[in-house]
C-alpha cells in the first residue's frame, strides 16, 4: 500500500506517520507538506532514514507539483495539509480559503484522474458550529461554521462530498475534537499554556473562561484514521471524539497544578470573536460500525503530554525564537 500524506510535518500528520509506520511497517508513505510556519521536520526525525517514508516540499494547492506526485502511484490519501489555527483565520482568511478549500480541490482532482482507492479528508468539528448546554454533535448535524478557518474547512469537505457524489470518488471524512499531545505547535491552548507558565508568564483565558473543548489524545485520533482507511464505508462521515468535555479554566489549572504554577498567572483577556461556546462529539457511529476505542484518559493523556514538553523544551523554543515570535506579539503584546 502507497500512502501519501498531506501536512505530515505538521501536528497531526507527524504524529500520523509515525504511527502507521509502526503499525504498518510494509506501507509505504510519502508526506508531502510546503512547511508553512507549522510545519517542521524535527517531529520526523525518529522515521528519516526509514526506506518506506519520503518526504516531498510541495504545496497542495499546485497543481503541477501534485500531478507529479500523484503519477508516481498513490493507492490511498490522507489530507491533514491545511491551516488549522483560528486565531490566525480572523487575522488572515484568505490563506485559509486557498489552502483548506482549493488545496483540497486540487488534490481531489489529482485523486480522480489517477484512481485513488481511498481519500481520507481530515475534517474538525468546527463545521457543525457551536453547541448550546446540553446535546452532542452527530454527523447528522448541520454544518453552520462560525470562523474562517471552520467555513474553509466545511467548504473543503462538501467538496470532498461532492466528488464522491458526482463522480464516485472512494471518500470518508473524519471529523474530529480538539486533540492534543506531542509536537502540538505552541499557539494552541495546552502547549501554549505550558510554555507560557514555564516562562512565569501570563496566561491569557478568553472571555469568562468557561467554553468547552472536547479534547481527544493524538495517538487515539492516528487510530481511528487507521481504522477508517481500511473499514470505512465510502462516501461516510466519521465523528470523533473520547467524550472529554472540560472548561477551559479546568485545563488551564490543570497545566498550573502540574507545573506548580500559582493561578495568578491566569489573565482574563477579550474574547475571540465568534468564539463557539461549546463542542461535544457523539462517537456512536464510529465506536459501533468500525469498533474504534479511544485508549487514553484525558487524565493520563495531559500528565503525558505536559511531561513531554518538559522533556523537549528545546523543541519548542527553537520555534518561538522563529517567524512565531511576529503573530505572538501581534497576539499577546508584551503580557
Ligand atoms: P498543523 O497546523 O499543526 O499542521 C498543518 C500542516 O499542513 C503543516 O505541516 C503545514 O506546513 C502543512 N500545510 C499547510 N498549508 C499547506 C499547503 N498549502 N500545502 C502543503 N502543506 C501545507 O495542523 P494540525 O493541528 O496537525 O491539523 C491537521 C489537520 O487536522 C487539519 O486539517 C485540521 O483542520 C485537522 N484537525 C485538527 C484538530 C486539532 O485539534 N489540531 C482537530 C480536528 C481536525
Ligand atoms: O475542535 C477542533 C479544532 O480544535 C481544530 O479543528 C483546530 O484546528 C484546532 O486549532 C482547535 O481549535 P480551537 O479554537 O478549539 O483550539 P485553540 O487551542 O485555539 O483554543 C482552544 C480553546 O481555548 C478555545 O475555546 C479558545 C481558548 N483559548 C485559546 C488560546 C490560544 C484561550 O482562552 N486562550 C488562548 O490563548
């Protein structure tokens, strides 16, 4: 089986291809990513010199580029190449809609003329907009995106849909909750309250603090891709989520309590616009038609993940030393 995978520098992707190395060890997978500010090739360094992993520089939205790769022969595709960061989508959108909505398009149509058995569109459950107190997100849901980065990804996967409808192209698309774990870029809500903690500074909580995420551990997220490459229904949508609603204000004293930070560190700030207030997956469909079972606890998976950033504070400094240091202070100020 020939794999390729886009955005596999990045959080997600690198985490993927290092696990379907391991479990597939006879797959051969190329990553292809244009390594953008989130890309990094550090995340892959325990898989360089694996001869079934390649890595080609090439953005997805090249048409040309992407004819090339695909020519070579590709059995099944997995898309994580995108803009993936909110924040930055109500700064830029217009990065967000070229990369997440004509990317996919590009490589939809590379994946028709060359007869993909599978392509995977690796979606977030941001499409389905924001949850009100009670009730979960279903792949029944309507998608009502409420930030440019959530209507770029929503228009990425009707696209998606549509191929499957018009011209019979073999698709799933994954939607999944808020991951987190290792290599996570830190811009992102835990790796991005670690380091700040670390470094005794503030930490900056949108509006009251009490919006939910649904958090999910990478690996367990690696898994259920696996899975659907293999056992999805074509044309089907897959929720995923490890039912781990929690508060905002909860992680961020969670991260506290670890590091043995006071709360006084915790600065309310204004909040992002368009903040959705709450997210929640209902996994059902997943975890009964392709027995898919998440193996961590948030519990343990956030001791793992912040004693990974510990251990690799090397990792993520030589990133904040980088282009990051532009958007943080555009971001955050001198806090
Ligand atoms: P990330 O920002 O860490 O990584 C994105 C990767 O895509 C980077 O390596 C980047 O260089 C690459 N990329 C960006 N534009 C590209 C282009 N035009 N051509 C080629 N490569 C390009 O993102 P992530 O958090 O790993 O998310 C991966 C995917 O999973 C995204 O599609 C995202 O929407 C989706 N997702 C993320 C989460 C989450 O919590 N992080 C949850 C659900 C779904
Ligand atoms: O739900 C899946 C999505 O999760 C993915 O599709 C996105 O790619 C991923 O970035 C993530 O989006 P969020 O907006 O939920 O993640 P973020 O880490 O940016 O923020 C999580 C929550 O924390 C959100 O309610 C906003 C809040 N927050 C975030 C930052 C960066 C803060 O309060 N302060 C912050 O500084």
């Amino acid at each position: 089986m020939k794999l390729l995978v886009t955005g596999g520098a990045g959080f997600i992707g690198s985490n993927f291809v290092i696990y379907m190395l391991k479990q597939h060890p006879e797959y051969k997978i190329v990553n292809v990513d244009s390594l953008t500010y989130a890309g990094n090739l550090e995340n892959l360094k325990s898989v360089e010199g694996n001869p079934n992993y390649s890595f080609v520089k090439a953005d997805i939205t090249d048409v040309q580029a992407m004819d090339a790769l695909f020519s070579q022969g590709v059995d099944v595709v997995v898309n994580f190449a995108a803009e993936s960061h909110v924040d930055r989508s109500i700064l830029e959108p217009d990065v967000f809609v070229k990369t997440n909505v004509l990317g996919t398009q590009v490589l939809l149509d590379a994946a028709k003329k060359y007869s993909v058995t599978k392509f995977v569109q690796v979606s977030t459950d941001e499409v389905y907009g924001t949850l009100g107190a009670t009730g979960l997100f279903t792949e029944e849901t309507p998608l009502t995106p409420n930030s440019p980065y959530s209507a770029s990804k929503a228009g990425g996967d009707l696209l998606v849909r549509a191929y499957h409808e018009t011209f019979g192209l073999p698709v799933n698309i994954t939607r999944c909750s808020n991951n987190y774990g290792p290599y996570q870029f830190p811009e992102k809500l835990i790796p991005l309250m670690i380091s700040r903690a670390l470094a005794d500074q503030a930490l900056p909580v949108y509006g009251d603090g009490l919006n939910i995420r649904d958090w999910l551990y990478v690996e367990d997220h690696c898994s259920a891709i696996d899975l659907v490459i293999h056992e999805g229904v074509n044309g089907e949508v897959y929720n995923i989520g490890g039912n781990n609603e929690r508060t905002n204000v909860h992680i961020v004293n969670t991260v506290l309590q670890e590091l043995g930070k006071p709360d006084s560190l915790i600065t309310y700030v204004q909040d992002r616009p368009g903040h959705d207030r709450r997210y929640g997956i209902d996994p059902t469909k997943i975890t009964n038609e392709l027995g898919w079972k998440p193996k961590h606890t948030f519990e343990t998976g956030i001791k793992e993940t912040i004693q990974w950033y510990l251990n690799n504070r090397e990792w993520w400094t030589r990133i904040q030393s980088g282009e990051y240091q532009k958007y943080a202070e555009l971001q955050y100020g001198s806090r």
